[in-house]
C-alpha cells in the first residue's frame, strides 16, 4: 500500500498551518514555497481539505488558509480519507473459487456472503490501521517535533 505526493502534501501543509506562529491564515504562496510543490498543485490539495472541513480558506488580499477546527481534532485517517477517498483497502476477488469455499466462513457478518479468511485477516489489518491513523493528529506530530527540539536544546 502507498499513499499518493497529495497525502504527503496535505499533512505538511496541515502541520505548516498549525504550526504558523501568526496563529492566522498563511497564503497559497507560502505554502507551496515552504512544500516546494505548485501553487496550482497545492491549491487543488487544499480545496479537497476545504471541502471536507479541515481548512478554511480566508478571502481577500492577505488571505489564504487555516484549519478549520484545532489540530488536536484533525486525525492522519481524516486526512488520507479525503485526499485518496475511502475505498476499503482489501476485497477478496477469489469468491468463486474452490480454495475459496475451503476458506470461507459460514455465518459471517454479511448476510449471504462468507467471509474468506484471508479477507477476515486483511479486514483486521485494515482495522488496525485506521486506529493507528486516527490515534495521531496534526498536533501529536507538532507535540513530538517540538519535544525533540527541546531534547536536542538542552544536550547544547
């Protein structure tokens, strides 16, 4: 599995914004001189992100953006959701097969249809991963990088 520049993008931008020491909107300049990635590029990222409610945009001459909601609140699974949609990572294509009746499930959770076990565990793995994402936000990773900066400060 791999997640496109755009995820890549779009956290950073998210971290930028939050870590934007005018604690108010940073233009589309800034944000793609700061990513080194294309106004236009950057500018159809933060759309996505400003149509689902994580940012903001803030009209006029010194607009740009900033979140929507505290950063603390805005999840690394919110993130990916938006920009590379919420497709289920894994679906078994071997239904009708042989090897797949050996490992099928009676009785499983979608009525008429029996769960692989190899599905069951790539379902797991899927699980596992979305609580992984949604346990880290944009303020879990600014919270680390501002206490390896303190650590690294008082080796000095």
């Amino acid at each position: 599995m791999q997640f496109s520049k755009s995820t890549d993008y779009a956290m950073h931008a998210l971290i930028h914004l939050a870590h934007s020491e005018r604690r108010h909107n940073v233009g589309i300049k800034e944000l793609s001189a700061t990513l080194g990635v294309s106004e236009s590029y950057l500018s159809k990222i933060m759309s996505k992100l400003r149509q689902d409610g994580i940012v903001r945009a803030v009209p006029g001459v010194n607009g740009g953006y900033e979140l929507a909601r505290p950063a603390e609140q805005i999840t690394f699974l919110d993130v990916i959701q938006v920009i590379e949609g919420r497709q289920q990572l894994f679906e078994c294509s071997n239904s009708n097969s042989r090897q797949h009746g050996m490992l099928a499930e009676e009785g499983a959770a979608r009525p008429g249809k029996s769960e692989c076990l190899v599905e069951k565990v790539m379902d797991g793995a899927e699980r596992h991963l979305h609580q992984y994402l949604r346990d880290h936000t944009i303020q879990s990773v600014l919270d680390e990088a501002f206490k390896r900066c303190g650590h690294e400060a008082n080796k000095k």
